[in-house]
C-alpha cells in the first residue's frame, strides 16, 4: 500500500479524470444536438408554376420561432418565394385558381431538397402542398 500522499493523489486523478470525461460527453451531445455552428435553419422554396389569368396564393412557415404566413394574389405565373427558417421548418402552400381558369402546380423544397409538389386545373381549383 502506498501512503497517505499517493492515495490522495491517486483521488484527485480518479476525479479529475472523471471530471474531464463528463465534459468531454456534454460537448460532444451539444454538438451533435446542434451542429457545429449551432442551432439548425433551413431554407424553404415556395413554387407556383403553370398558366392562370388570377390565382391566389396562401403560404405559411412553422418554425421554432412561431408561424409565418402569407398571401398573395397573382395576375402571372412563375412565382417563387424563399424564406429562411431557424429550427428547420414545416408548412403548407396552397395555390388557387381564379374564374377564369387555368392549370398550376405548386411545388416546396426544404434545403434544396423537393418535399411536396401537386396541380390542379379548372376554375376555383386548389393545388395543396403541404405536410412537409
């Protein structure tokens, strides 16, 4: 057995390294929850493509920051809107065709990647992307 000094000694080591391995495992776990450069964002590409004298368009963006919704009316398609999104993102678009007719299709990309695209043709028809 060795004496009271090497048994001390060898209590701080046990702890330090005890110590220095717990944070080791909290960073780790922090980096792998958020990233290297922290919190996620994504980026989400809203898309309105066809032929349609009106349509109008309903978009909403839910984040970790709340919702953001929009609506627009278009007299010509293409039509595109890009928004940025912390936490990543879900959502819904929703486009509609005016009285006087015409075919769309919506389309939504999350970080470059299509998650939802659908058409629609005929007077007072909705194109519904959404769930994504």
């Amino acid at each position: 057995m060795g004496s009271a000094r090497e048994v001390e000694r060898s209590r701080r080591w046990l702890v330090v390294s005890a110590a220095s391995l717990l944070l080791l495992g909290a960073l780790v776990g922090a980096v792998l929850v958020n990233g290297p450069s922290g919190p996620r964002s994504a980026t989400v590409v809203y898309e309105v493509t066809g032929v349609a004298g009106h349509a109008t368009v309903v978009y909403s963006t839910f984040d970790d920051g709340g919702v953001s919704t929009g609506q627009e009316e278009l007299s010509s398609l293409p039509w595109r809107r890009e928004v940025t999104a912390p936490g990543g993102a879900r959502g819904v678009l929703t486009v509609t065709i005016g009285e006087q007719g015409g075919e769309v299709g919506c389309q939504v990309s999350v970080d470059g990647v299509e998650r939802r695209s659908a058409s629609a043709s005929g007077p007072g028809s909705s194109a519904f992307c959404g769930g994504f």
